[in-house]
C-alpha cells in the first residue's frame, strides 16, 4: 500500500445538557434545614473532530482540531429563610456563532501581515491582471451553465446531459462519500492582493497551511457542516512533478479500498496562466461582497488518444450538475468547464472531477473563500440524492 496522509473528518452535532429550576413545592420546603441550591450548567461538545489516518509515514498536518467550548454558568445559592427577591431579567444565553463564509481565517490574516512588512523590499517582476470568465470565453452555454469545448469529435447537448440522474447511490451520507486529494498538493498562491509579483515569488510550497491542502481543507468543512462524510487526502504526490499522476492514482485506490462506500472523488489543483510578456492573470469574481478566485471544473472523455474512459458520460453530467449548483448559489464564480480529451485519473468513479481553484496569482484568501463555496455547492448537489 502506498505511504499516504489521510485525514477523516466526521461532523458531530453539538450535546447540550442541563439542569431545570424546579418550582418549590411546600411540603418539601418544610422538611428541608438545608438551603436549597439553584444550579444551572451549559455544556458544549467539539462542533468538529479531525482524525488522522495514515498507512505509514506521517506527513503534514493541512487542519487544525478545532474546539469550541461555553463558559460554565456560575452557581448561584440563596439562604432557604431569604425573602423571593423581585424577579429581574435573566441574562442572554451566550451563544458560539459558526464564522461566516466571507470572515478570512486568522492565521491567513497574519501571513499577510507578515507578507505586507516583508513587500518593502521586494523587486517587482511582472504585472498581475484580474480577470472574470464567462459565457464569452465558452463554446457551449445554456442557461447558466457554460463549456469550453475543445475535443475534435465531441459536440455537448447541456441541458440534455444535465438532466441525467449522475451516478450516484447514497444510503448513509455520514459515511465516507467524498475524497478529496490533490495530484499536485504543493502548487501555492501569492499571500497580498496586488497588481505585480515579486522576482522572489514561489509558485510550490511544502506548507499545508499555504498550499493546496489548505483549500482541500476548506471544501471539507463545508461538507462536515453539511454532515457528509469526507476523506482528505494531504499526501504530497508531487515532490517529483514527474509520475505525479500515477502516484495519485494509487493513493486513491488504497483509499477507496478501505472506505468502499466513497463516490465522489475530486482532485483539488490551481491554475497558472500567463501571458508571452509575463503578465499573469487572475481568475476572480466578486461573492457577497468579497474576492473569491474563480474555480474551473475539468471533465475530461474518450477522444483520440485517450481511451479507456468508460464513464466520462456520466462524469460529465456530475460535472454540469455542480457547475449549475455552484452558478445558481453564487453567480459568476465559475469559469466555463473545459470539456477536452483527458483523463487525470477520472475514469476511477463516474462522478470524478478535477477542480482548478484560481491561479497562482490568486491570493491564498481568494482560494480559501473558494473552497468554502464550491464546498457548499457540492454539498446541496449531493444532498439531493440523499435518502
């Protein structure tokens, strides 16, 4: 079995538990010589718990458990001959919100303050531009839905596609339904939203709280909130760039044998376009206000030298069906899906993706905000083939 860094993630729902303020019955009162005690106590369990699996060498860690806990009430006692006192307002129960979509991690707060006190003495290199795709850069548009054609026999018929039931059969969505990986997990993004980059610029990183296992992490929460079961595989697959893919593609099957109930498998990348004079350009879209990298799915079929890809039919449709999700939810955060002739280890299940999150002239909070809302998207999608 391959080496492989796996982390399991299964949301659980808060336990609350406490003690009522009982009405004073009389005849109690009187056989009582002790003061009667009024305790109240609020109790709240992990919202999440993170654990780690791994087949053999442990690799950086990519999520952080994260527990969130209430203050105890105090107790409060009061003397059995005292007076009742007026009653007066009880105070408002504290409550842990969940953070927003559009908050931005902390930690990626400070690596960008960090970032900030270090561009002083960075050279500019090149130029960044900020681009939005749309209908206009796609061969294939219906409805809200748009396609980048690009095979030589294939022509698309979306809404036919579309309306396909994908392949998909749910009998427990708690189980393990989704992996999610990543083929080229130490591809990065710049850390500050500007318009050029730095001669020192690094596009590959090890960190996982900098690369692509921070995004990965970012879809899976919005899968555990939604109660789905999701494996996050961190493993670094291309510390040699070359055979990447093949390294991958045995990480999933390993996976997938010990949790044969996964249907879902989506490899997590960025994308890197630049132009002949280096200018670079930057897929983003405004989303409730704030930045958010724009995502393009990849749905790859038979077609001259790609052979061997029975389903890619039926990846297709589970393709259109998330490009329709996320574009409905939040318009304009999709690029036009480039059907072209592929496979990068989508032939392993009939609903395998292959997701670009940005490019590496997003910023790692464009990219996180992203993952948070294809993660959301993916979650509605498969929540109506739940039972």
């Amino acid at each position: 079995m391959p080496q492989t860094n796996v982390q399991r993630s299964r949301r659980r729902k808060p336990n609350t538990e406490g003690t009522a303020h009982p009405a004073a019955l009389l005849l109690l009162l009187v056989t009582l010589t002790a003061a009667t005690f009024y305790m109240g106590t609020r109790f709240a369990a992990p919202v999440s718990k993170v654990a780690m699996f791994s087949a053999s060498l442990a690799m950086p860690q990519g999520t952080a458990q994260t527990i969130r806990e209430e203050l105890t009430a105090e107790e409060t006692t009061e003397p059995a001959t005292q007076a009742p006192a007026e009653p007066s307002a009880a105070p408002a129960a504290e409550t842990v919100s969940e953070p927003a979509l559009t908050d931005t991690p902390e930690d990626i707060l400070a690596m960008m303050a960090s970032a900030e006190a270090a561009s002083a003495n960075a050279t500019k290199k090149g130029t960044i531009v900020e681009k939005q795709y749309g209908a206009g850069n796609a061969t294939d548009t219906w409805e809200n839905i748009t396609v980048r054609n690009t095979t030589a026999s294939h022509s698309i018929d979306i809404a036919a596609s579309v309306a396909k039931s994908a392949s998909l059969s749910i009998e427990n969505i708690s189980e393990p339904l989704v992996l999610i990986f990543h083929t080229h997990t130490t591809e990065c993004y710049e850390l500050l939203d500007r318009n050029w980059y730095a001669t020192d610029y690094i596009t590959r990183i090890d960190d996982p709280a900098r690369n692509m296992v921070r995004v990965g992490d970012a879809i899976c929460e919005q899968l555990e909130e939604a109660g789905i079961g999701v494996i996050h595989d961190t493993e670094i697959h291309d510390a040699k760039y070359t055979g990447a893919y093949d390294r991958s593609r045995e990480s999933i099957k390993a996976i997938m044998a010990e949790y044969p109930s996964i249907q879902v498998v989506i490899d997590v990348h960025r994308d890197a376009i630049q132009q002949q004079d280096g200018t670079r350009i930057k897929p983003v879209a405004t989303i409730d206000g704030k930045k958010s990298a724009q995502i393009m799915i990849i749905a790859g079929c038979e077609d001259g030298k790609v052979t061997n890809f029975p389903t890619w039919e039926q990846n297709l449709t589970f393709a259109l069906q998330l490009q329709q999700t996320a574009e409905t939810k939040y318009p304009g955060l999709m690029r036009p899906i480039l059907f072209s002739a592929r496979k990068y280890n989508m032939d392993i299940t009939p609903c395998s993706v292959l997701l670009e999150m940005g490019s590496d002239s997003n910023t790692l909070e464009e990219a996180v905000y992203a993952g948070r809302l294809i993660g959301t998207a993916l979650a509605e999608l498969l929540l109506r083939y739940a039972p």
